[in-house]
C-alpha cells in the first residue's frame, strides 16, 4: 500500500464535486492542493472531458482550437471522474446524492453546477435557433459561420457582443436585437454603455435596441412591431440563471434568482453542504450586499475558500473584488469590482477613442472601474479598490497620469 493510499485511508471523507465547468474542477484540484488525502469524485453532465467556456465563442467556434479542455491530470490527482451524468436530487439527510445513473453517497458535497442559459418562448421547437454555452453549441455553431449565413443575435449582453465579433470574422451578415434601449443594459449605465453602440456599426454589425422578439419562424426572427428581420440562424444570448432547479425540495436555501444562498464561507443551509461559482451568491462585506457573479474568475477563486474551509481548521471567509472581461470589436474590456447607482463616476479619456477608463467612487474610495483597451488602469485599479486607498477625483479623470498616483495622498 503506497504512503497516499494510507493518508486516504486515515482521512475516511468522501467529497463530492458535482459540476465540471471551471469552479468543479478547480475545487476538487484546490482539495488536493490544499493537503486532502481522502476520496474526491467530480461529477458532470456532459460527457466530455472537463474544459473551459471563454474561448468557445472565439477560438472553438471559428475552428481555431478543436477543443479547450483543462490541463488537469486527474489520474494523477486521484480525482475520480464520473461524467456524462446529471445531478436529479439531494437528500441530505441521507448524504446522497440523486443522479440519472443512481445516487452517490458523500460525506462533504461541493455543489458547482453553473448556470444554465435563457430560452426564448417556443425556441426549442423552431430550426435554426442556436445558443453558445457547451462545447456541443459550439461545434454546432461552427458550420454555419463557414456557410456564412444571415445571423441574427438576439441579446447584446457580453455573449451576444462576442458572438457577433466572431461572426462578423467569418464573414456573416450579422444583425443584433436587444429588447433594452442600448448594449449591455443589464450590467453597465446608459452613460457607459452608449459609446459601445458605435462597435457594431464599426464592424459592420447592425444593432437594432428596443427590439423586442415576439417569436422565431424558419428563416426570420419576428418583432413585437411586426417586422420581420431575415435570418439563415438565431443565436439566443440573453442571460442566464443558477442551475438549481433539480434541488428542489432538498431544504438547500435558494434566493430570488434561484441561487443557492450561499454564507461568507460559501456554506448553503445544509450541512456538509458548499456551493460555488454561478449557482451560488455570496455576502460581501466589501460591498454591504450579496453578490452573484456570472464570471469566470468567481469560479476561479471561490473553489480555494471552498477547499480551506473542507480541510483546515480555521474557517476562511470569501470577499473578492469581483473581475471580468471581453474581447469584442477589436477590443479588450475589463471591469473590477462592483458599482452601484449612486456612486459618483469618473472619466479617464474620450470613449470616442480606441482606449478609455470609467472609474466608480463611493466616498471618496474606488469601488469600481471598466477599462477598454487599458489594461495598466485595471490592473492598478484592482489594487486600489483592494487597499480602500481614497482617491482625488481631479488626478483620477487625467489620463495622462497612472492610477497609483491619483491618491488623495498625492494631491495633498
């Protein structure tokens, strides 16, 4: 019997990990990072191997990359794979997990399994209509950007936008619809998100806002004004929700959303229980609110507070300034933090140009900051939001001059 065999046998503890997107698979690997000697099973509904989302709607859907799984060898970690298996219930009183292929008894049960996308009324009955969120959407997707079809997005969320840069690459006709009065309406104010209209038009795009669908028919999208835009394939990219629903009735607490709600250790209301990436919300005392983060970087450091609090003994608390990004139109876009309405904001540069910062502040400390095309701003800017260093919002609006130096310290 080898030396790891012996550890996992003294430690005794199943864990399970069900939901193999980036936040399973970075929590079953934390386990072991992190000194976990005992059973780790990772459970997934797809049958493919494990693999990451982002460069589905870039270098997977334009046939640049074949696939994009992790680099993980779970052999050699002792992380048992079971996939092609979907989780259908949870009965903790009996410390099982429900799946299609029967229940999975466990002792600690990370829960991770993502978020699944919104549909259009009546879409899955119609031909054409197409969504970008597994590796399967997208080679699917692909043939018909090589067949350079008219494509009509529906949504100009961040996925919409993406999906609209590659199609546009592959040479389609591309029109994008958006119920909302301009581009990310859902994440960004109207002030902010105006000049990203101009994009589209750029790249050859047309973006119809205030265009609500009412329904899809072969070989067009129709509007609730009763035009009709033509279209050799739909792509549906208007948000997503926690996939939760098959915890119904498992006394897991789930919130407004339909995400699991989650403590500032990423503990649900069951015991033995942890929930982590899209499904869960979290609170923040950074913030003074709960989150839900439909980012890749949540996924990537919830599962290391997730797997301290599993094997240590002191419980670690999760309070992260929350990071996202985009490519889109020729573009880099990145957002720290988190704003809200009241905050007062702060322009570095014309939003005009190709390079441009907006900053948040809320008394007198930067809370938040998108950067297009200006890397160095973020990059600092994720620093400051860190420290709670005050800010003096005259050296913040020059461009010209590096965040660090835009303290209040250095116009004193």
């Amino acid at each position: 019997m080898s030396e790891l065999t012996r550890e996992r046998a003294r430690d005794g503890r199943r864990i399970v990990v069900v939901g193999a997107g980036m936040a399973g698979v970075q929590a079953a690997v934390a386990l072991r990072e992190q000194g976990f000697t005992g059973d780790v099973t990772l459970i997934g509904a797809e049958a493919h191997q494990p693999y990451d989302r982002p460069p589905l709607s870039k270098a997977v859907l334009l046939g640049k990359a074949e696939t994009s799984a992790f680099e993980v060898d779970f052999a050699a970690l002792g992380i048992e794979l079971r996939l092609g298996r979907e989780a259908t219930g949870l009965r903790p009183g009996d410390h099982e997990l429900d799946t299609d292929a029967g229940a999975v008894p466990y002792d600690v049960l990370v829960v991770a399994t993502g978020a699944e996308p919104l549909r259009l009324p009546g879409e899955r009955d119609t031909p054409g209509v197409h969504l970008l969120r597994t590796l399967d959407d997208a080679e699917r997707l692909r043939p018909v950007l090589a067949r350079q079809h008219d494509v009509v997005v529906v949504g100009a969320g961040w996925i919409g936008a993406e999906f609209a840069t590659a199609a546009r690459e592959a040479g389609c006709s591309v029109t994008v619809v958006e119920a909302a009065d301009r581009p990310l309406a859902g994440a960004l104010p109207a002030e902010v998100a105006a000049p990203m209209a101009a994009w589209y038009e750029d790249s050859g795009a047309v973006l119809r806002t205030g265009a609500r669908v009412e329904r899809v028919e072969d070989g067009a999208v129709v509007l609730d004004d009763g035009s009709r835009v033509p279209a050799g394939a739909v792509v549906v990219g208007i948000g997503a929700r926690p996939a939760t629903g098959w915890l119904a009735g498992s006394g897991v607490a789930l919130g407004a959303h339909g995400e699991i709600v989650a403590d500032d250790h990423l503990r649900t209301s069951v015991p033995d229980v942890y929930a982590v990436g899209d499904c869960a919300s979290f609170p923040s005392g950074r913030y003074e609110e709960r989150l839900l983060v439909h980012h890749w970087d949540n996924a990537l450091q919830g599962p290391r507070t997730v797997a301290a609090n599993i094997v240590g003994d002191v419980p670690a608390a999760y309070d992260p300034v929350p990071y996202f990004w985009s490519e889109q139109f020729g573009r880099f876009v990145q957002y720290v933090g988190h704003h809200a309405p009241a905050d007062t904001t702060v322009w570095r540069g014309d939003p005009a140009g190709a390079a441009w910062t907006v900053c948040w502040l809320r008394e007198g400390r930067l809370v938040a900051l998108l950067a297009v095309g200006r890397p160095r701003d973020l990059a600092q800017g994720r620093k400051l939001i860190e420290s709670c260093v005050p800010m003096d919002p005259a050296l913040l609006a020059d461009p010209a001059r590096p965040l660090k130096k835009a303290t209040a310290a250095a116009g004193d």
